[in-house]
C-alpha cells in the first residue's frame, strides 16, 4: 500500500481529497491539469527583478532543462525567503513549483497563501494557488480558490479559465461553455483557446481542435501546449506536413521535445492506439525521463498491452517523482493485490482472476473464447494478435482502477486491443450481467481495433460487439426495449452519422445504452443490405485512413445523409408492429401495450380472485401480440409462463418462458423455470442448455454444476459431465474430497483413466479412508489389468 | 490438556500419538472403535466413555428463528442418537417452551442450571460433554448472555455450571448471536469453546448454528472421510458455509466465529462405528498402520521424487482399499 500525498490548504485545512472518476475523467483531464501552471506562469502580473529570475527557472524548466530550471528556482527561494511581500511570496512560490517535489509543492502552497494574506487585493496568490491544487489533482481545493477570486474579481478571466479546467477535471458542468465565457472576458487569453482546442479534440472535432490551437498561436507563437494540441490533431487526420511544422515549432521551444511528444501519446490512446502511444511515450520518456505524464502514459498502455512488469516500473517512477498522482497510486496498488491472483495459459488466451475464481472461469471462459476466436477471425479475415489477455476482477473498483486509474467506471468490460479487462460475476449482484456475453463482446474488439489498426470509431467499434454477442449465444446482446423503441418513435435518438457522440457525450444517463443498441442495429442493417462482406470492409476503409463519410461512401455508396435516412426506414420496418402498438410520438398519450399490461399487472396482484385469471391471461397475450420480442422480466410472456405455471400447463409455461430466455441474457428467474421444466418434461438437453445460461450468468451454485452433471451422465456426455465435476471442484465445495472423488469417477467415464487415478490419488492422500474412492481405485486398477 | 485415554461411542478423540503407538503392537480390545483402535490398548473395556448432549435454545423472538432452532436442534439429536449412538438419557434439550412429551424442558436459568448438577452427577472420568447454545446474545464479558425465558443465563454462569466436569471433555458451542466474548471466560484445559462471533458486538441475525449443526449431523464436513466428524472439521464447514452464504447474496458478513483450542478442536471427533468382531479389529489396526504409513509418506512428499512418491503413494491406498474390502467381506463397517 502506498500513501498518496496531498496538499493541506493551510487557510481551510483541508487535506487534499480523493477524486472519485465521473465518466470521461482520466489521461485527458491529467493532460489538462498539468498545463496549468505554465498557463499560468504567463499572465503574471508585470515582472519585478525578483520575477524575472523565477520568470527565467520556469522557461528553463519549460525548455526541459530540468536542472538548471532547479538551480534558478533555488536562488529565488534562498534569496527571497522570508520576504513579506506579497510580489516576493509569489515568486517564491513559483520558484517552489519550478522545484516540483512534494515538500516544494506544498512550500509553494503556503507561499501563495501568504501573498493572499499580505494583500488581499492581489488575486495572483489565489489563482496560483487554485492552478497549484488543480495541478495535484485537488479539484475541489481548486474550485474554492477560483471562486474566492470570482468573489472580489467578477471579471477575471483567468479564473473562470480555472473553473472550467475544474469541471472538465470532473467531468461536470459545461467545461466547454465556461472556457468560451473565459474568452469573452479576456478575448486574448492564450489559455484559454488552448483549453479550447484541447476540448475539441477530445470529441474528435478536429476543424475546431485545429482552429483554436492555430488562434492560440497566433496570440502566442510560444505556446508549447498550443503546438502540440495542433500537432496532436494534424497527427490524428494523417496531415504529415503539418504535424512535421507543430513538431519543429515545438522543438523550437524545448529541444527535446517530451512535451510534444506525450501529448500525441495522448491523442493516441483517446483513440485507443494503444501500441502507437507506448511508442511515443517512450520517445518522450526517453527526452525526458523525470517526465512524469510520460512515464505515466507510457505506463498505464504498457500495461493495457499486457507488459505488466514494464508498465509497473514506469508507473513506479512516475510516482516517486509525483506522490500525488491517485491514478497511478491506484494502479500500482492493484498490480500489489493482482499478486495473489492465478494465472490460467491455455492455449491462444491467458486468463488472470483472483485465485478463487480463476480456474471456474476458466472453464467457461476459454473454450468460448476459442471458439469465437475462429469464428471471428473467419468473418473479419483478421485474426487478433495473441495471447489474448483476459484479467477479471471480483471488485469492481479493481477493474475500474485497471482500466482508467480510478473507481467509478461504470462499464463491465474493456478491452485495449488483446489486453482485455472485466469484472468478475461476482464482482455484481447475480442477473445484473451475462460474463459470458461481457468477455465475447470485447473480444470482439480485439477484432475490430485490430483489423482497422485501431482506427474504427467507438461507435462502429461497439455495434458490432453487440452485433457478435447476438450472433453467438440465446439471448445475449442488447435487444430492443419499450424504452429504445419509444425513444426512436420520439425521435429522440441520434442519426447514425452522429453516433459517436452518443458514446462521448451522452445527453442523458439511458443514452450510452441506446447507442450501443442503435450501433449494432446498423451493423446488422449493413449486413442485411450489403453481404457479410461489408462490415470488414468497412474497417478496412478505417484502416486505409478514411474518416466515417469516406468509409460510407466506399463501401456503402452512400452520404452520411442517405445512411441515415436509410436506417429510419429500416428500423420502422423492423420493428412496425410493437412502434404501431407499444409506443406513441406524444410523450402525454400511453400507448394500447402499456395500458393493456397496467390493466394485467393491476389484475393479477396478490389476491387476484381465481375467476379474474383468464382475463388477465387474456390481456397478457393481447400484449404479448402487439410487443412479442418484450422479453424482460416485466414482460407479458413472464407474466404468462408464471401463470401457466401455477395452473399446471407446463407446456404453455414452457413456450412463453422460453420467449424470455431467448430474448433476455440475465433472465435467472426464467431459466431457473426453464431448466425445471425441462427436466421435468423428459427434455435434458434443453434443460442443460437453460442451466448453461445460468452459469453464463452467475456460475457459483454449486448445485447447478451437480445437477448439469448428472444430467450430462445420464445423456452419456461424459465430457460435459467432466467439466462440471470440475466446475464443481474449482468452487471449493465444503465437501471437497467428495467433489474430486466424482470428477475422478467422470474421467473414468470418458475413458481417461490416467486422470481418473491423478484425482484419486490426491483425494485419497488426503482421507486414506475415504471407501467409495479405494472402491474406484481398485475398479481401475482392474480396468487397467494390474493384478489385484 | 484433559484429552481422556479412552474414546468412546460417539465423541471420539484421536492423536497423531495415539495412533503412533498402535503402530508399536498395541493389542485389540474386546470392542473395536474404527480409527480410534490405539485407544483400545489403554482402555481394554468397549464403552467405558459415553458422549453426552447439552441443547438450550434461548429466546427466539420470531418464529424464523424459532424455526431455526428447532431444525438445528432436531439435526444434532438426531445425529447423537442415531450417528453417535448416545443413550437417550445423555441428550437434554431445553427450549423456550417446555415440551414434556418430547422431553424438552424449560430454559429457564434455575432449569439449565439443575441440569448441569444432574449431568454432573451422570458422567464418568473421560466422558464427553456436547453443550449447543442458540439464541440472541447481549452482554459483554463475563455478563455475556445468552437471552432465554426470566432471568438471562451468563458467560459467568456457565463458567460457573461447568466447573464441575474438569475431568470431562467439553465441546462448549455458543452459536448465538454476540457470542464472542464467551471464549475467554470459559476457555479451559480439556475444554474446547466455539462461539458464532468474535465478539459480543456481532449481534446481527447468525447463519452459523445452523451450519455448525448440519456439520455435526452431515458427512460433507467429514473432509477426511473418516467417518467421524471432528470438531474442528465441523467449525472450518460451518465457518466456510457462513462466508459462503453472505457471498451468495452479496451482504457483508457480520459474523465471524471462533475456536478456542484449534489442537483440541482437532482430536476430539463425533462419530464412528464399532464393532465387537475381533476380525474386523485386526483388520481395522492393519489398516490403520497403513493410514499411518500415508500419513509419513505424506510427510517425505517434498524431498521425493513425484514418480516415486505416487508409486509409493498407490501401493500403500491399494492395500488400504484392500483391508477396507476384507473389512466388509467379513461383515465388518470401515
């Protein structure tokens, strides 16, 4: 465990406080933060002699001369420590920053705290102070500094240049609004555009990015920050020359340019050109090694490529040199705790789980992804580089740390091209995910980066992992809800051409999902249309270079216009009759589906009289009619298997729960009812299918795993049975000489005597005593015609 | 430690010592204890120990918990009378409402306490004495108590009742609620004491009596299958099913047991058959020696070679599995 340090706001006493991830937060808002106090060091106040020395530490800190930078800053602090002016605490401050270790950074802090005290009036202490905080990833410190500016200087562009890095820290509030009010109070305020032109690129708006950062040039030719979010773009469109004119601009400015560099790196791993970003990161690493956004970059997408132990070491330096970065605190205290996790090597994958999980999931897990594998790499004439690195976490803080630094992500997989990343079952309440789903979904990505050399947008990206979950297993993949459906009716979705956006700017909390739906919707539509041969060419298209009109364009031969238009017309076509019924385009008049099932659910409450069921049955399937893909757990064909149920029609339980389960990839009620069912009707084969899809939702009932195997037995699929026995084994049963004396019994059935023996052998070493295990041993040494 | 020479039917105590010294030509007595035979070299007389069941249910408060009592209690009777063969008269159960048809009286302080003097006055040196308590707990240190019909019973209190069998092996199981600091009031040589929590702050709703008791009453728990149930396999079961249990529903676990005497706790087992047949006695020493013989190869594995040591490993399960079917062969139970 490592202490992270913080900053003590000596005036409030608060210690500097953990940040919690909002969605979005991560590299970019680091990036963001650790420009300030250069933005900052150039709208000091008019320069004294003591400024000018400090003004000189921090254009050679600038220029990478991190030495001299010190010595310089050095003099300052020795010669005007002490001073009670407030135009000297300030430099000595500046002179602290420039020094850059934790105690200097705190020195810094009650440096500019003392200006503040000496004069009031002086806003430089506080918004030094407020850059200083939001530089050591203390957001809120940072905003009571700005607003104490804001307070006395309701004009000050520079702090609410201060806010709007704050809510872009966050990710709350309208960092790109509250940036441009900055600009309008201070039209010439460098940073600002700068802030600007980082926010642009950030939502792949690149025109704008571009145009901002050449503005900010053009107010300021020295601007590195500026040259490098230009860079960065030119980098991003392919525009080699002027990348090649940024880079030379940028070296103008710091010889070795590392700042240049790891911004690009950062460009890179925004869109998720994880290999790419290493490269650079190494470069500027390599400029710079006290670099600590470098070595932080360089670190944290080694590790997304799988070089663990490289990507530990650069995250250890970085963080000896900046004990105040939680992000990489957090990551290094996670590779400590994924020291007691298994390892599982199995053929093309290596899955890394918490020790008491790892070979259960293995069990599942790998021969899926195996066989999705091959089947993938035959649909997209691509085959992932392997190993492919599956890592699973049982708290899904790990995996949240895992994959951007911090708790709080709220998805359940990632994937960083081969390096893949999720929780584990049990990381969530049973039934709020399928893990089997989960892990095919982002190996899907693992194809589709790859085949576009990690050019394919994220909504692309996206629709066809959906597209894949569906393809593979009952009822995974997202499927259309009321919600989606009434959303399209109300035209409240996105038009395909600005999907992306539904991924990287949600306008509300549903959308995400929708997007996800509406992307792999596409998908779908494009192979309908065009042939299985379309989506892969169009990541070829991505990976040729081409942007998302030039990919329509090649391989659909449509505008971005004519996509959306054409996607409206088939989804209403798709979906007529539950759009016609289940929803309405007025948001004030419910639709016949909805009053129909309030009527039914209103019906069959507790105590609904016997005479009332047929009616209520009635009004189910007359729902069921005009919604009949509805498969959630609130759905009419739910309500019908239940009721079916209870009556004793098995058989009419049988058709409308299987409605659910094919539809509904977390349906654990419904699946518990179908395995039942099944078994009961004589079915075993559909009734081990239903307890297969509860294990892809939660595999830890042991009973299941039992009850999967007697069935497996019975149906003389002696493999089958082995797994489950060793499902059942790799759940450390509290009868687990028991569990391993049944899994040696199963091998024994398959014919792997060898194996039957192993597991004998261990059971007994440890319950010599254990009859119906020296009975087995003795039926194999006889099988094997060893004298007796 | 009090650990008595003898195991009898029912609760039985087996040493790594013990069995040591059947390997030295102990002879076999007239009454055969499966996987305890060593004792019966120093004992000579079949039954000299008998196992006796102390049950209180305290205050249920719910008929869920009433429930839960009942079952608990219904397990471990069952299995002492049916499984450890112990005389009717050595069970007594005290529950919130007295039950004379079934023989359950009331758990009152004055009551439990009579039947600690009358239990007192039956049990013979070396015997073994079961006390289950359930119910809610409240207290703290010494005033820990278990709540039960007027006044509450104490830690202090059975400090005090249990005085009197110093030369008795006690099994001392407090699966209450806020059970915790019963231990080291009545931690004692010979005297094993587990309780549901670790402290008396646990006092949220326990799972543990009901585990502890299906691993005194079950064969899962018996992870050496043995054939008995020691008391220590019995609490690493119910501790294991607990945590499992809260996994299950994703709660944070709020009860955490403890033993008082792990050594203890692994030597004094429930269980086991018997057999007056001198066939089966011989046998049953052979392949006792044998187990021991595992149990030294087992002790080399690290310094053999894998091939040799499986080799060794089978040759030496194989005539296990050999004796146990001459065992049967001969009507005999392994």
């Amino acid at each position: 465990m490592r202490w992270i340090a913080g900053i003590i706001g000596t005036r409030r006493g608060v210690r500097a406080r953990t940040v919690q991830l909002v969605a979005g937060m991560g590299a970019a808002a680091i990036a963001s933060s650790a420009a300030t106090t250069a933005c900052a060091q150039e709208r000091a106040p008019a320069p004294s002699a003591a400024e000018g020395d400090v003004a000189n530490a921090e254009r050679l800190l600038a220029r990478g001369e991190r030495d001299a930078a010190r010595r310089a800053a050095a003099a300052v602090v020795s010669r005007l420590a002490g001073s009670s002016r407030a135009v000297d605490q300030i430099a000595v401050g500046r002179a602290y920053v420039v020094m850059g270790d934790a105690a200097s950074v705190r020195s810094a802090l009650s440096a500019f705290d003392a200006a503040t005290r000496t004069d009031p009036s002086n806003p430089e202490g506080e918004l030094r102070a407020g850059n200083l905080f939001l530089d050591k990833y203390n957001a809120p410190d940072a905003r009571v500094s700005f607003n104490a500016v804001l307070k006395a200087h309701p004009t000050n562009a520079r702090a609410v240049l201060g806010l709007a890095r704050v809510e872009d820290f966050e990710n709350k509030g309208n960092a790109l609004a509250t940036t441009q009010k900055a600009l309008t109070l201070d039209p010439a305020l460098v940073e600002a555009r700068v802030m600007l032109a980082r926010l642009f690129l950030e939502a792949e708006q690149y025109d704008s990015a571009a145009t901002h950062a050449r503005r900010a040039i053009a107010l300021d030719s020295t601007s590195l920050p500026a040259w490098s979010l230009l860079g960065a773009e030119a980098w991003l469109t392919g525009d080699s020359a002027a990348y090649n004119t940024a880079r030379a601009a940028a070296s103008r400015l710091q010889p070795r340019p590392s700042d240049f560099l790891v911004e690009i790196a950062d460009a890179a791993v925004r869109t998720r050109r994880y290999a790419e970003a290493v490269r650079l990161a190494s470069q500027a690493v390599a400029y710079d090694s006290q670099s600590v956004r470098a070595l932080g970059v360089l670190g944290t997408n080694q590790m997304r490529l799988g070089q663990t132990a490289e990507g530990q070491r650069a995250l250890d330096r970085a963080f000896a040199l900046d004990p105040f970065n939680l992000w990489h605190k957090n990551t290094l205290d996670l590779l400590d705790r994924m020291k007691t996790f298994k390892t599982v090597t199995q053929g093309r994958f290596v899955l890394v789980a918490p020790a008491d999980e790892a070979d259960l999931l293995a069990l599942y897990l790998v021969p899926m992804l195996d066989r999705a594998y091959d089947s993938l790499s035959v649909r997209y004439g691509f085959r992932a580089p392997t190993p492919v690195r599956l890592e699973l976490f049982s708290r899904h803080a790990d995996f949240s740390v895992r994959t951007v630094g911090l708790a709080g992500l709220g998805a359940l997989g990632v994937s960083f091209g081969s390096t893949l990343a999720m929780d584990t079952p049990s990381a969530r309440d049973r039934g709020a995910f399928n893990f089997g789903s989960t892990a095919l979904h982002e190996l899907t990505h693992a194809f589709t980066l790859g085949a576009s050399e990690h050019r394919v947008p994220r909504w692309m990206s996206e629709g066809m992992s959906v597209l894949e979950e569906r393809r593979y297993g009952q009822g995974w993949g997202a499927d259309a809800s009321l919600e989606y459906l009434t959303a399209f009716a109300r035209g409240q979705l996105r038009p395909i051409s600005q999907l992306n956006e539904g991924f990287l700017h949600p306008r509300h909390p549903e959308e995400t999902g929708f997007s996800y739906y509406e992307a792999s919707l596409f998908c779908e539509m494009v192979e309908q249309l065009k042939g299985a041969k379309a989506l892969p060419a169009m990541l070829v298209a991505y990976r040729d270079g081409l942007d998302t009109p030039g990919v329509f364009k090649r391989v659909l031969g449509m505008t971005p216009e004519q996509v959306d238009a054409q996607f409206e017309l088939w989804t209403r076509a798709k979906f007529a009759k539950p759009l016609a019924a289940a929803v309405t385009r007025d948001s004030t008049v419910v639709s016949d589906f909805v009053k129909t099932m309030r009527t039914a659910v209103a019906l069959s409450g507790e105590g609904a009289a016997p005479a009332n069921r047929d009616s209520i049955r009635a009004l189910f399937e007359r729902a069921l009619s005009m919604f009949p893909d509805y498969a959630g757990p609130d759905g009419p064909a739910w309500h019908l298997a239940r009721l079916a149920k209870e009556r004793g029609d098995n058989a009419g339980a049988l058709v409308n729960v299987s409605r659910v389960t094919l539809g509904d990839e977390t349906a654990w009620d419904a699946n518990v009812m179908e395995a039942e069912l099944r078994e009961a009707a004589g079915d075993d084969a559909g009734a081990i299918a239903a307890l297969q899809r509860l294990l892809w939702i939660s595999p830890y009932d042991v009973t299941l795993h039992r009850r999967m195997a007697t069935l497996a037995t019975k149906r003389n699929d002696h493999a089958l049975a082995v797994r489950e026995r060793r499902a059942v084994v790799a759940t450390n049963p509290a009868d687990l000489a028991d569990a391993r004396y049944e899994l040696a019994r199963a091998l024994a059935a398959t014919g792997d005597v060898t194996g039957a023996r192993r597991e004998l052998l261990a059971v007994l070493e440890q319950a010599p005593s254990f009859e119906k295990a020296q009975a087995l041993l003795l039926e194999l040494r006889a099988r094997a015609g060893a004298p007796r | 430690m009090g650990v008595p020479e003898v195991a009898g039917v029912g609760m039985r105590v087996t040493t790594r010592a013990t069995r040591f010294r059947t390997r030295t030509g102990a002879c076999v007595g007239a009454a055969v204890l499966a996987g305890v035979l060593a004792l019966t070299s120093h004992a000579g007389v079949a039954g000299a120990q008998a196992t006796h069941v102390f049950v209180v249910q305290g205050l249920s408060g719910d008929p869920k918990f009433r429930k839960q009592f009942d079952d608990a209690t219904a397990e471990v009777v069952g299995a002492a009378r049916k499984k450890w063969s112990v005389q009717n008269e050595n069970v007594v159960v005290f529950a919130e409402e007295a039950d004379a048809a079934r023989g359950i009286q009331r758990a009152s302080r004055e009551g439990i306490a009579e039947g600690f003097t009358a239990l007192s006055r039956r049990v013979k040196p070396g015997d073994m004495v079961l006390v289950l308590l359930m119910g809610h707990g409240s207290g703290e240190g010494p005033a820990s108590k278990v709540n039960i019909p007027g006044p509450d019973a104490t830690a202090a209190d059975f400090a005090t009742w249990l005085s009197g069998f110093s030369k008795q092996t006690v099994v001392f199981v407090n699966a209450a609620t806020g059970s915790g600091d019963f231990v080291p009031v009545l931690a004692a040589p010979g005297r094993i004491v587990v309780t549901a929590t670790k402290s008396a702050m646990e006092r949220n709703e326990s799972v543990f009596a009901t585990h502890f008791a299906k691993a005194l009453a079950g064969d899962e728990s018996d992870s050496d299958k043995d054939g008995r149930v020691s008391v220590m396999e019995a609490f690493r079961y119910a501790t294991g099913e607990t945590a499992r249990a809260y996994t299950s529903t994703s709660r944070l676990q709020t009860e955490h047991a403890q033993v008082s005497d792990s050594v203890l706790a692994r030597r004094v087992a429930f269980g086991g058959a018997t057999s007056n047949d001198p066939r089966v006695g011989a046998l049953i020493a052979e392949r006792q020696e044998l187990e021991a013989s595992v149990a030294a190869l087992r002790g080399k594995k690290a310094s053999m070679e894998t091939d040799a040591y499986e080799r060794e490993l089978e040759r030496l399960l194989i005539a296990i599995a050999e004796k146990t079917k001459a065992i049967r062969a001969v009507g005999g139970t392994p």
